[in-house]
C-alpha cells in the first residue's frame, strides 16, 4: 500500500526534514544536508526511501543530481486525508451531543 509507505518515510525526522527542505525547490544531496549532520551515504539512504514512497523524484543535470518534491506524492497523502476529513466533523458532532446528553 502506498500510504503506508509515505508515513513510514516521513516517520523518520531526517527524511521530514528533508523532505521539508524539498519543499522550497529543487536541491542536490550536498545541499540537502546542509544544516544535518549527516554523512552522504546516509543521504543517499534517505533520498532512496523518500523515491520509494513515491515523495521525492530526481532530475540528472549532467554529472548533477538534483531532487523535487514528486507531486503524485502529495496527491497521496491529500486523498488519505481527505478520507478522515470526512470522518471526523460526523464523530465530533456525535461526541457533543454525548456530552450534552451526559450534563443532563
């Protein structure tokens, strides 16, 4: 399922930070980690889950590489969420009439 592979790439903090960087424009992994104290292959790790799930894409500039956010990722997210927002002004109606009921 591929919601489970987006929250589980952006439960790690350094891949939400990533990712968040990504969202300002497209960077290469040199920039990426700026501001992170990581390693490149840790990097390179990070990037490859990230592409994975389906949230990040690159774009080879001759011997550069240069990373995005992958649209199709956000669409993913913004369809699971739209299922629970749905879901929960039903659930918080009901609650305020428990509670109604409760205080009488």
């Amino acid at each position: 399922m591929i919601e489970a592979d987006i929250f589980k790439a952006l439960a790690d903090p350094t891949r939400r930070r990533v990712f968040e960087k990504l969202a300002g424009g497209s960077l290469n992994a040199s920039a990426l980690r700026d501001g992170l104290e990581i390693s490149q292959p840790a990097m390179s790790q990070h990037l490859a889950v990230l592409r994975a799930a389906g949230l990040v894409r690159e774009q080879r500039q001759g011997r550069f590489v240069n990373y995005e956010v992958d649209p199709d990722g956000i669409v993913a997210i913004g369809a699971w969420l739209a299922r629970y927002r749905a879901y929960w002004p039903k659930r918080m109606e009901a609650l305020a009439d428990l509670l109604k009921d409760m205080d009488q």
